[in-house]
C-alpha cells in the first residue's frame, strides 16, 4: 500500500543565534526575534539537485563510470516589517539621529549573514538550521503599495567539522 506524506509546516516565529558547533551549544545558543517572512510566513529549506557526471571513453556510447557530488541546501525567503535596528542586523550600516526624524544608512559593504536560524512553527515544534550564510538584499517598491521586503538566500552548513549537522527538527 503505497503511503502518502503530506506536511505543512507554517511558521509562527524566526530567530537567529551565533552558529551552533556541537550538540552542547543547542541548550545554550541565545535566540533574537527576527522579523516576519513574506508570503504566509513562508520560507523553502531546498536541497540542491547534485551535480553529476559521466565518464565516457571514446569508443563507447555507454557510461564507463559516474561522478555524483551533492551541492547542499540553501533556506529562501522575504523578510517584511523591518525596523532600523533589524536592518543594521541584516544589512549592516548604522542609523543616524533620534527618534521620529532618525533615517538609515545602509553601507556600501553587505553584511555577511553567518547566524543560526530557529523556526518555531504554528504546532510549536522547531526547525534547527545550525549554520548559514549568506546575505539579505534590498527589494524596495517605492510608490503605490510601497511593499518593502528584504530577501533573503543562506547556504545551510554543518555546525563544525567534527560534528556534521546542519538541520535539526
């Protein structure tokens, strides 16, 4: 009997942490908020079709042998909502000045993103991406709508060489 799987997982809450290296560090990692994710709160944890590669002599049509090499898994998304002191975190750059006539300063330099990402989802079981790096970009629509969202694409990396992990759920 064939069986069919189906899950849909919601996100409920996004936070970030310094990367995670061993299993130790899961109970002690300090998690900061991060904003809201555009589109129902969606975000695609995507393993990457590897990359493959036959190896052909000259005188045959068949395959002699196959190389396959896996090209890991990347975490994609939107942030919206975003408030200066998140885009410092995200983008880099400073803001200047005080409350309600502060702006923003994004530097010309991106910030690398190389955090530990937890998603609290709607049934309150967590994913773990104890790894990942990457940067957040701007995609600003100024005028009718004026939809701010910052996208996001983060490689997903082991914790540390001795302790191979990169997602716990």
């Amino acid at each position: 009997m064939a069986e069919n799987i189906l899950l849909k997982a919601r996100i409920k809450s996004m936070a970030m942490a310094d990367p995670i290296t061993s299993a130790a560090g899961l109970g002690t990692a300090t998690w900061v908020d991060l904003p809201l994710t555009l589109r129902d709160d969606e975000v695609s944890i995507i393993d990457q079709d590897p990359e493959e590669s036959e190896v052909f002599s000259h005188e045959n049509d068949v395959a002699e042998d196959y190389d396959i090499v896996g090209t890991g898994t990347t975490v994609q998304g939107s942030f919206i909502k975003i408030g200066y002191t998140d885009l410092v975190t995200l983008l880099g750059g400073t803001v200047v000045g005080a409350a309600p006539n502060d702006k923003f300063h994004r530097s010309g330099m991106r910030a690398l993103f190389n955090k530990a990402l937890k998603f609290t989802l709607k049934d309150n079981t967590t994913i773990i991406l104890v790894n990942v790096k990457g940067f957040v970009q701007s995609s600003l629509s100024v005028g009718f709508g004026g939809v701010q969202k910052f996208p996001f694409r983060f490689k997903v990396l082991p914790g540390a060489g001795d302790w191979n992990v990169d997602i716990i759920w």
